[in-house]
C-alpha cells in the first residue's frame, strides 16, 4: 500500500514499476506463497496434497542443486541420492530408537548428508573439470547397491517400516506438508542470501571463469566444497520427512535415478541461478509424472517424458522458463530507450578525491628493497622452454617494466607470478615471503593483483558484480558479507568511478567493449588493495586518449604507495612510464636498466629485431644500431 | 593358487571389454570435451541388437559384432547430427545433461520394442571352456576378451597410424588450428562420436554374451565407465586401457573373494581412493590452461 500511495504523484515511474520483472515476480510469489500455506485447509483432497507434497520434496532438491550447480556450475547427478540418504537417516534411526519422536531425526538428516558431501567434495572437487559430475553418477549407483548389501543397517530390499504417524488421521498430512514449506523456506532464505554475500559472488565467479577467480582471491577447492555441502543439508531434511511420510522406504524407491532426473529437470526447466526458478519447475514437473505415472501406463512413457524433455530443454530452453520471461518483459519495457553501452565513459577523478582509503605517500618513506624477487623461474612446455631460468626484481614504489619480444615469455612469467599455470621450478620472494608453491588465491591475498592481456571479466556478472567478487582474503566471516550492497558495494563504487565506469555497474560485463572491460578489470584488481599490480598490456588495443589515461591511473595509484610490473609492448608508452626496465628474452632476462640504458643496449635492439635482421642481407649488423 | 590365476585370467579378459567401451567414452571426451552419459545405454542397445541377429536370424552373437558395430555407427552418427550438434559449443554442464536425456529416452526405446526382463544369449559354447592345466576358461569369456583387443587394436591403429587418426588428435589438441590447417572439425567431432559409439557396441555386443542384460542396466554400466576413465585419467586412450584392466581385476576378485554383492561397490572405493591421491587419474595430465581461455 506504501508503494503505491508514494508512487501516486509520479505515474510514469510507478506503471514502469509494477510492469518491472521484479514486481510481478514478488506478486506472483507472495500469491504462490499464500495458496502454499492454505491449500491443506481448503482441500483435502488426497491425490493433490500428496503431489504438493512431492512438490515440495523436488523443490527443496532442485533449490539445493540451484547452488552447486546453478551458482557454482557444477553439474550433480546424485541430487537424489540426498533425499535417499535423509529417509535412511530417519528410516534407520526411527527403528532403532522407537522411543524417540521421529521428528528429532530431521535435522540429524540434514547434517548426515551434509557430512557425505563434505567427503564427496573433498574427493572431486579439489581439482576443476568432469571429476564431479562422474563421481556424483557413481555415488548415485553406488549407495544404492550400499542400501542394498549392508543388510544389518539397512534391512536390504526388503526395505525398513517406521511408525505410523500417532496424530488425527483428519489432517494426517498436516506436520509432513508444513515442515516440508518450512524446510523451502529455509532453503530458498538461503539460496537468496548467498546470491547476495562475497561467498555467492566467488561461486558465480567460478562458473564463469575458474582460472581467473582463483586470481582475484576466491580459494575455490574451499568454496565449492562448502557449496555442495550448503546445496545438500536441507534436501537431507526433506527427504527424512518425504521417508516419515511414505513410512516405507527401501533402496529401490529412495534411491531411484528418476529422483535425481527429476530434480535436474525441475531446476533447468525452471531456470538456473534464479530464486524462484527451481521451485516453479518442480511444481511444473511434479504434476507431470503423476499423470505419466496414473494415466499414461508409467514405466517406459515416464523415462520418454523425463528423457526427452531434458533433451529438449537442453537444447532449446537452456535459460529456463524464469530468466526467458524475465527478459521478454524486460524487453517489452526498455523498448524505444537507448541503451547504455555506447555511453561515454567517465573522465574519472582523482582516487584521493573520492575515498579516504589511499592517500599519497612520501616516496622517502619507501624502504629501498625489493618488493617481488624472482630467481631461477622455469617452465617448460614439453620441450619448448618458454621461461628458462629467468630471474628480475621489482623495487618497492616503482613502476618497473616487462618487455620482450613475442613468444620472449612474457605473459607467461605472469603466469607463474600469479601460478595460473605452475613452475617447474624457481623461487618467487614477495614482501619478504616465499610464494612459490602457493595457489592462485593465496598470492592475491599476499597482495599480488594481475590483469590479463585478453580480458577476463565474468560475463553474466554485471560490472559491480565482477568488481564485489573480489576476496581480499580467507575468512568464513568475510564470505557470509553481503556484497551487493553497503560497504562492499561503496568501496566497488568508488573504484569504478575511478576508472570511469560508475555509470555501468549494472550492465553485465559481455556487453561492454574491450577498452571498458580493460578499466573494469583494472577496478577489479584494486579491489583486492594488491602491493604489487601486474598489468600485462594495460595500453593494448585501446585508443590513445585511453592510453594517455590508463598512464595517468598508474603514475597515481603510484604516487599511492603502489608498486606495479608491466608487460607491454607500446615502446613510447613503457618508456615514459617505467624505471627500471627488464627485457626478456627466450624465457630469460637478457637486460636490466632505466629506460635511456635499455634504448641504447645493443643487444635489445638485437633480440628485438633478430640477430638475421639486416636492411641489406650484406650489411654488417653494426648499421642497424 | 590356480584359482587366484584363473580369477586373474579371467578379470583381464573382462578387463579387455571393459577397455574397448572405456575407450570409446575417453575418446569422446578427450576430443570433444562431451562426457557421454549415454555411453552405457548405446552399449546396451547393441546388445539387444545382437540378441535379435542371433535369436531372429541364427547368427553367432560373436560374427554378428561385423553387423552390429556399424549400426551402432551409423544410429552414433545420426545422434551427433540432430543432438549434439547443436549444443556443440555449450559448456560441458549441457553436454551432460544431454547426453543423461538421451540415455532414458534410449531405455524408453529398448523397453518398448525389447521389453524389460532380463535378456541372454546363450550360444552353443555358452557352457563350454577351455581347460589349460589346471585352469577353466569359459570359451564365451576367451572369445569375447580376444575379440575385444583385436577391435581395440584396430582402433589403435586407426588413431595413431592413419590421416584421420592425426586430424582426430589435431582437433583434440587445437580445434582452432586443426580448423586452420583444413580439418573440418563438424565431420571430425561427428566421426568421432560414432567411432567412440561403435566401440561401446562393440563392447556391447560382446558382455551381451557374457551376462544377461535388461534396458535399466545401463545406469550400472556408464558408472562402471566413467569410473575407469576418471581412474585412468579422462581423454587418455591408454589410460582407459589400464584403468579397465585394473577394474575388471579388481571387480573379478572381490566376487571370488570378498562376496558378488559387493563386486560392482568395490571398485569405485578405489577410484575415489585415486581421486583422493592423484585427482587427475593414473596418465592423465593437467592440461595447459592459460592459451586459451575457453
């Protein structure tokens, strides 16, 4: 009512409101929750309060993959295996201990499963690629034959009964409906929150492009593992009440695959990595199989359906019913309006202007030692030696250059500097420590920051996004902040108005050009605060007034007490910035000096342009110095 | 200890089946990044087809692998063209599900035309063995195991000594240069999927004769693969060759030994033990990842 008396005297901005995505999508839900909760009160019908209950199981499933897989982009196939693991839990702690209420047990579920997945995920999630998906196939087969075999837990095929329910048949379904609409609103709290914290972030981050959240400080065995446990823990719960409810459970039944198929297809049709999406599937898909189940002969017609829909989703529904109505309403209502992408970008202010975290530094202060000290950096690829012994230092306080030819290994240095790929060997000493050995984000929270020469911003990240994903450091409190907003959010903000792309922070970052996305990771990096800001062609492929501006943000950030490493190979440009200057070349560093002495050093010149380069073949190689 | 060497023999036998599907899936993945969870079902339908050839038209279930493989082929080759094709570019979280899709629809199929009960084919050597001293070998597991390496060896040769074969790794290693150079990856990647089919009809054809079968099975067999590729080491050829070996060992001594109910759990214990020590499988390497960020 608020809302709407506050929107009276402006009548433009208030239809555009309630046609906005966001506001049907809250009315459309405050709606759905309200049947939810009164349905066993106007109905009791038995047929259709046991498909809302069976709703309500594959909502609180699909919900719970929304975060290891919509989130975290890893794909699980033994989602179901959760719900069977929570009705065992109760199925075999309810005959053991026929005194106790029942009830107790579902909690205990959730953490049982939330246990498995710790081990599972400490098994395949460590390491990045298809381990998880397979042994999440294999998990799903294997405690079967487990529920099967270990008959003195388990009773084996026969299965296990638990007690009958002791309360009033009239609403014998009441306590199994409302602590299943208890345990979705849990895990939906849930869900929205970690979409908003840093812990969120880090997972969106990681489905988008692991390498590189590993470099802006996300320790990702850490957070997917976490991930999959938090996507577990209350689909244990509910599948302990779904186990009350059956009151018969044995292995066939709750470790069914179509459990699991249903589940992944409730939260694809729905829509990945939205709120709602896995809900409104699972109450699309439930009723479905009931009708395959009841009126078309199950069995074969039901794995048709399943199959055949997943095809058929995956191929032409790959967003999902939620994300594809969202932006056909956000279509209709942007129409005419001039997007925000050709905006100029900002001229940006002085950062000392717009924050009290930096301010500038007395360069007599700076201690007269070297920052990063790098000996002996090896890597080869099979039997090409791309850095081969390669050893340089960088000054603290200075802006110190990286040039060399093409294929010299430059970018690789930055490579193993920051372990995106891992050494051979060498010694990397950095403010003082060893950071050899260490994973990506460990050197990021040591204070190492570092762009990419191609761009790697997250896509589906909007600008503020991408630049909050940001972990400074490892802490389970850090996680659970809340990123979107506040603090975090100010910080992000007072970067990107920096480097001059306020206006774009919610723009998702695909759409921005080249020359935007170079600014945004820049703003991406120092949000980590690095010491030591490695930029590999910071001036590459964008235009000169931004070249000239990109020189300005360094010799500031500079002037702020940070130490940068450069790659590039715009001469006039690494010239006037840079002092010292390495020169690197066939994986060594070949010279060291200020700009003057590099100009002059012949034998830069020589590696520059080849040691066959002559203007005329019969010219001695003097003449080209 | 005849007894432990018999088991031996016998799990090395199995073991070569097990590689020729293994690595149809490895091959697969390793060129195109497709983890085919319908690997299983494919295998299952050759069987079916070879019970039909030999139940039907009184063709030996072994000769008839000459029939059946290329029709796996072909039906591998139409799957790649309507359904994966399209997706081809996805991340790998679609090619899963895809593929999982595609595996029900495949036992939806095999229930409606072959029913779900348990299916055998039972040849004229199916009780027949072979008795070396003190050892016996069932003739049908002697058979199938030879068969499977003399398949697996002509899709050995194949890969390594033929034009296709480097157009098949040049696509693996680099589909940008390989498209570059003038392969056309869309014919390889079809090629490729049908062969790595064809492989696991084979492989099909072949446990078809060995045990009896039902359209569900197929759960119980993509586990079993994906477990030896991942211990194996995914996209590694010899890799899934060992790593069928080791399980075939592995699954044939748990039945005599530890109880036939454990022998399809056992196995996977030790392939989360491998995950656990050496995450990227016994050959299988770390790829070099900074080239391209795909």
């Amino acid at each position: 009512m608020n809302a709407a008396a506050s929107a009276a005297p402006a009548p433009a901005a208030a239809s555009s409101r309630w046609t906005s995505p966001l506001w049907i999508g809250r009315a459309v839900a405050a709606l759905g929750a309200a049947l939810l909760l009164l349905y066993p009160v106007l109905s009791d019908d038995a047929y259709y309060q046991n498909m809302v209950i069976l709703s309500l199981v594959f909502a609180v499933g699909a919900s719970g993959l929304n975060v290891i897989t919509g989130f975290a982009g890893y794909v699980s196939l033994g989602q179901g295996a959760f719900i069977g693991l929570g009705g065992y839990t109760i199925g075999v702690l309810a005959t053991r201990f026929p005194d106790t209420n029942p009830w107790l047990w579902v909690p205990v579920a959730g953490v049982v499963a939330a246990l498995v997945a710790l081990v599972l995920g400490f098994v395949s999630l460590r390491s990045r690629g298809p381990s998880f998906v397979i042994i999440t196939v294999a998990f799903l087969f294997l405690v079967q034959v487990v529920a099967v075999n270990w008959v003195s837990l388990t009773n084996g095929t026969a299965g296990l009964t638990l007690p009958l329910p002791t309360w009033d048949r009239e609403i014998i379904n009441w306590p199994f409906y409302y602590a299943l609409v208890v345990i979705l609103a849990l895990q939906l709290l849930m869900t929205w929150w970690i979409r908003r914290t840093k812990f969120g972030m880090g997972l969106i981050a990681i489905r988008e492009d692991e390498t590189k959240a590993a470099t802006i400080g996300i320790a990702l065995p850490t957070e997917k593992i976490l991930a999959f446990v938090a996507s577990t823990v209350f689909v244990g719960m509910a599948g302990a009440v779904y186990g009350y409810y059956l009151t018969f459970i044995d292995p066939r039944g709750m470790f069914s695959i179509l459990i699991s198929v249903q589940i992944v297809l409730s939260l694809l049709i729905g829509g990945k990595a939205t709120l709602w999406g896995p809900v409104v599937g699972a109450f699309l898909i439930e009723p479905l199989n009931e009708i395959a189940n009841n009126n078309l002969g199950g069995g074969n017609t039901r794995l048709f359906l399943f199959g055949g829909l997943l095809v058929l989703v995956v191929i032409f529904l790959p967003r999902g019913l939620l994300p594809a109505i969202e932006s056909f309403l956000e279509r209709r209502r942007t129409r005419g309006k001039a997007g925000l992408v050709g905006q100029r970008i900002g001229t940006g202010g002085s950062l000392a202007s717009l924050t009290d975290r930096v301010q500038v530094v007395d360069r007599s202060q700076i201690p007269d030692r070297p920052l990063l000290e790098v000996t002996g950096l090896t890597k080869h690829f099979g039997g090409l030696k791309a850095v081969d012994d390669c050893s340089f230092t960088v000054p603290e306080g200075s802006i110190t250059g990286l040039i060399g030819p093409n294929g010299s290994g430059k970018t690789t240095v930055f490579n193993l500097l920051t372990d995106t790929i891992r050494a051979d060997s060498g010694t990397i000493v950095f403010d003082g420590k060893r950071l050899d050995g260490t994973p990506p984000w460990k050197r990021a929270h040591a204070g190492l920051g570092r762009t990419f020469q191609i761009t790697r911003l997250f896509g589906e990240m909007t600008v503020l996004e991408n630049v909050v994903a940001v972990q400074r450091s490892f802490s389970v409190g850090q996680l659970g902040r809340i990123a979107v907003s506040g603090k975090e959010a100010a910080a992000a903000e007072e970067l990107l108005e920096f480097v001059g792309m306020r206006a774009f922070r919610d723009q998702r970052a695909h759409a921005l050009s080249y020359g935007q996305q170079k600014l945004v990771e820049l703003a991406q990096i120092l949000m980590l605060d690095p010491k030591l800001v490695l930029l590999d062609e910071p001036a590459g492929g964008i235009n000169p007034v931004l070249i000239e501006r990109m020189g300005e943000m360094i010799r500031e950030l500079n002037s702020y007490g940070k130490t940068f490493l450069i790659v590039e190979h715009n001469m006039p440009f690494v010239l006037g910035l840079c002092d010292p200057i390495n020169v690197l070349a066939r994986g060594r560093t070949m010279a060291t000096g200020t700009p003057d002495e590099i100009q002059r050093d012949p034998a830069v010149i020589d590696a520059y342009l080849g040691d066959d380069f002559r203007v005329e073949p019969a010219k001695p190689r003097k003449a080209v110095s | 200890m005849e007894q432990l060497v018999q088991n031996l023999v016998l799990g090395l036998l199995l073991g070569g089946v097990y590689a020729l599907a293994a690595g149809g899936l490895t091959l697969i993945f390793g060129v195109m990044r497709v983890i085919n969870i319908a690997h299983g079902a494919f295998l299952i339908l050759a069987a079916f087809i070879t019970y039909s050839l030999w139940s039907g038209l009184g063709i030996d279930p072994l000769l008839a692998i000459v029939i059946t493989t290329p029709v796996i082929f072909v039906v591998g080759w139409v799957t790649y063209k309507l359904f994966v094709a399209p997706i081809r570019t996805a991340p790998m979280a679609s090619t899963v599900l895809l593929t999982f899709g595609l595996a029900l629809v495949l036992e939806a199929v095999m229930g409606t035309i072959w029913g779900n009960n348990s299916t055998a084919i039972r040849p004229a050597y199916g009780n027949e063995s072979f008795i070396v001293g003190d050892l016996f070998l069932p003739k049908a597991q002697v058979y199938g195991g030879l068969v499977a390496v003399l398949v697996l060896a002509v899709l050995w040769v194949v890969l390594t000594k033929t034009w296709l074969g480097r157009a098949i790794r040049a696509s693996a290693v680099n589909p940008a240069g390989a498209e570059l150079v003038g392969i056309k990856i869309g014919s390889v990647a079809a090629l490729v999927f049908a062969i790595g089919i064809a492989a696991a009809g084979a492989g099909g054809a072949i446990t078809g004769i060995l045990y009896p079968f039902v359209p569900g099975a197929h759960y119980q067999w993509i586990a079993r693969l994906l477990a030896i590729v991942v211990l194996g080491g995914m996209g590694s050829l010899n890799g899934a060759v060992l790593g069928a070996v080791l399980f075939g060992v592995a699954e044939t001594m748990t039945a005599a030994y530890v109880s036939p109910s454990w022998a399809t759990a056992v196995p996977y214990a030790i392939v989360f033990a491998v995950l656990l020590i050496r995450p990227q499988g016994l050959l299988g390497s770390r790829l070099r990842e900074d080239a391209v960020p795909a």
